[in-house]
C-alpha cells in the first residue's frame, strides 16, 4: 500500500462525526441563492485597485474595501495586523480579515481565500525581462474574494444556524514558495494558524484560481492526504448539485497552498482550485491574470456549492 493510501485509510478510519453526518444525509432544497452577477462585480473592483501587493497602494485600498464591506454584512470582524520581515529586509505590513458570522456557535465552518497579489510575474512563458510586471490576479486572488464576499452578502440575507467564518488572508503570493519552510510565502495562513480563533472548525475549503471560465477543479492532492472525508463531502454536494462536469472526480495537482497551513496546526482543511489556467496555465503568475478570463458562471458554482455545504451543516 503507498503512503498515500495508507495517509487515507487512516483519515476514513476517525471521521469527524458532524462531517459523516452531514456527507449521509439526503441533500435539502437550496434556501440561499448566490449571486453571480454581484460576485463577478466584486472581482472587478479589486482588479482595478491594481496590483494588490503588500505595501502598494492598491493594497491600502483593497484592505480599507474589504474592512468596510465586511463591517455591513457579517456579525463580527477581528482583524489581524502585523508586520513581516523577509528574508531579504524587506518589511510588508500585512493584514488578515475574519468575518464571523453566528460567532457563538460551537460547530463551525470555516472559508477561506487570498486577497493579496504576486509582485512579479514568473510564471510559465514569462521572459525574465517581463517578470517585473506584477500580476494582476483576476483568477489568483480576486475569485476566491469574489465566492467569500458573495457567500457573505447570501448568509447576511438568511443568518446560518451553525458558525461560518470567512478568512481573507495576506501575503500569500509574495515570496519562493520553493523555498526552505516558504518564509515569504503563505505567510497570512501561517499567522493565522498560530493565532486562530476557537473552536476549531469543522473543516475548512480554500477558494483559490476558481473562476477560469473553462472551469474544471479536481481533487487536489494534500487535500486528499489530510482531509479525504471533506473532499468527499465537498464533491458529493457538487454531484448532487449538477456539477459533476466542474468538480470532476479525478486527482490533480498537488498544491502547496495555504491549506497545508492549516492543516498543520489539526484543521481539516482542502484547496479547491483549477491549475489549468489558460492553454498550458500559461496565464498563471502572468500579466495575462485579468478580468476578461474569468466568469461569473465559474463564481457562481462554487458559490453555490459553498452555501449548500452549509445547509448541509446546519441543525
């Protein structure tokens, strides 16, 4: 048996029972609506604050949005500030955004989503002399706010009766995520992993790269490896949903994403994303990450499925 495998049996053996129980029961008519249109309008406006990177002034910008949206929707917001230093001296103020809504609630469900942006462009086919250009982060960035943001306005119209947090986290994008231990990378999901909020949740789904309008998103691997029975959940509720042709039902890309933060410090925690971003992901970590290359639809499914997921969750 591979490590893999055995990683899998073992997670099967001990599910959490409020996920097994959520996974088996039948699936309720939908009671939230997402709204698609108003999701694709949110990722326009971070992409034209510009580049989105720590320290820059659409960063100020994106960062004073986002405190003043959630303030409006959501019961209650903790923010966590702090300073980085990288490796190479450099200090990047940075700040994360938990909007809490039910925050008494013992079950939790947790969201999560990066609203930063990479400061070069280094990804496939970029010429060294171009990786300068920072990212402008249609789809690597500003979709996974677009889905937080969206679920945000549906649970303010109808209050879940479980607790659901909403995690915007910072400097994800920043730094080697090739690097020893990735200083400079995933940093936001770091810090909040060694200061979270209790109780732990439930489990967690990361939204990231998820509105490509070819959108296709398999089962990522440390998904798989540290939380199999909430991917299960998770692509059992698309199926029954209909979108069994979005979340297919094959194992992709291992990512190192901030998921794998998360799942460090005990939370059950899956990266939902599309690595096949553009012909060859050539458009990844690229300047060609705008606006015209994701759609509504694609926030709308995974807008969809979130809100079923806490549905389902719900007493």
């Amino acid at each position: 048996m591979t490590l893999r495998r055995e990683w899998t049996r073992m997670a099967r053996s001990i599910l959490p029972i409020a996920i097994l129980a959520a996974a088996c029961r039948d699936a309720p008519e939908p009671t939230r609506t997402f709204d698609a249109d108003a999701a694709i309008a949110y990722a326009e406006q971070q992409v034209a604050f510009g580049p989105r990177v720590p320290g820059t002034e659409g960063h100020r910008q994106m960062a004073a949005w986002l405190d003043s949206l959630l303030r409006t929707r959501t019961d209650s917001v903790v923010v966590q500030r702090w300073n980085h230093v990288t490796q190479g001296g450099d200090t990047l103020p940075l700040v994360n955004f938990i909007a809490r809504f039910n925050p008494s609630a013992a079950n939790r469900i947790l969201f999560l989503a990066h609203w930063d942006t990479r400061p070069r462009s280094d990804g496939p086919g970029v010429a060294p002399g171009d990786s300068a250009t920072p990212v402008p982060g249609a789809n690597d960035g500003a979709s996974g706010v677009a889905v937080l943001l969206g679920i945000a306005d549906a649970l303010s119209a109808a209050p879940p009766a479980i607790g659901v947090d909403l995690l915007f986290v910072d400097g994800e994008d920043y730094g080697d995520f090739s690097a020893d231990g990735r200083p400079d990378a995933l940093i936001g999901s770091r810090y909040y992993a060694a200061n979270r909020l209790e109780p732990m949740p439930l489990y967690a789904v990361l939204f990231d790269m998820i509105g490509d309008r070819d959108l296709r998103i398999s089962r990522e691997g440390n998904s798989i490896i540290g939380a199999p029975e909430v991917v299960d959940l998770v692509w059992g509720v698309a199926a029954e949903a209909g979108y069994g042709n979005v979340f297919v039902p094959y194992e992709g890309t291992t990512a190192t994403d901030d998921h794998v933060e998360l799942q460090q410090v005990g939370i059950r925690a899956i990266d939902l994303i599309d690595f096949s971003y553009g012909p060859g992901n050539s458009y990844w970590h690229t300047p060609e990450d705008t606006i015209d290359k994701i759609s509504a639809e694609s926030l709308g499914i995974v807008g969809d499925v979130a809100l079923r997921l806490v549905q389902r969750a719900e007493p």
